[in-house]
C-alpha cells in the first residue's frame, strides 16, 4: 500500500489515515477459516448497476455480471481488494465465478409446484 496501487481510482489516498487499519484487517482476514473468509469476501462484493440501459434507454442484456470491490464503504480497485482482503488472483476468479454462476441460476430458475399436493 506504501506504493499505492498506481490505479485511476487513487485507492492509496482513500485510505491514507487508515493504514494502521488495513493492516489490522488483513491480519484478520488470514485468521478466518477458509470457507468463512470466502462468504466475508462475497459479502464485500457488490453487484455493479453501471450502464444498465443503452444509449438508446433500451435493457442492457449482460451474458456475465460485473462487480464492484468495495471496503469501508468506499470503491476500490481489483488490485487493492486482493491486498485489502489477502486473497490472490485465482482464489477471487473462483469466488466471482461461483457468485456469478449462483446469481445466474436464480434468474433462470421458474417456481415449481409440488406435485404430491
């Protein structure tokens, strides 16, 4: 974080006061189970509602979600949210692949009457 992470969102001066912090909480982070610190992580995930309509004010139809990296409360880089949540490349691809495939599911799923009643 000393270097910054050299993004267009300046993550390194959101949090300038708060490095005491951040170190505190990847400490934290690395304590979780792994299962734990995967659903901790889903949880810092948010949906990203950017160009939902066209140009034109038509739906956007999306074959794959985007998401937005999020800690305090403010909107980080992909970058910073690894360091941020001590997760490396592969682990958080397999967390967005499963979000995203779960998210997906529940669209195309259709409710289903019983057929006992």
């Amino acid at each position: 974080m000393q270097d910054g992470c050299g993004c267009q969102m300046k993550c390194e001066k959101k949090f300038k006061g708060n490095k005491e912090l951040i170190y505190m909480h990847i400490l934290n982070t690395r304590e979780l189970e792994k299962s734990d610190k995967d659903m901790y992580i889903m949880e810092a995930l948010v949906e990203s509602s950017d160009k939902e309509n066209t140009k034109s004010g038509k739906k956007r139809m999306r074959s794959s979600m985007t998401y937005n990296f999020m800690y305090l409360d403010h909107k980080i880089c992909k970058r910073t949210f690894m360091m941020v949540f001590d997760i490396g490349k592969h682990s958080l691809q397999n967390i967005l692949r499963h979000v995203s495939s779960k998210s997906s599911r529940k669209l195309g799923q259709k409710a289903k009457k019983c057929s006992n009643i």
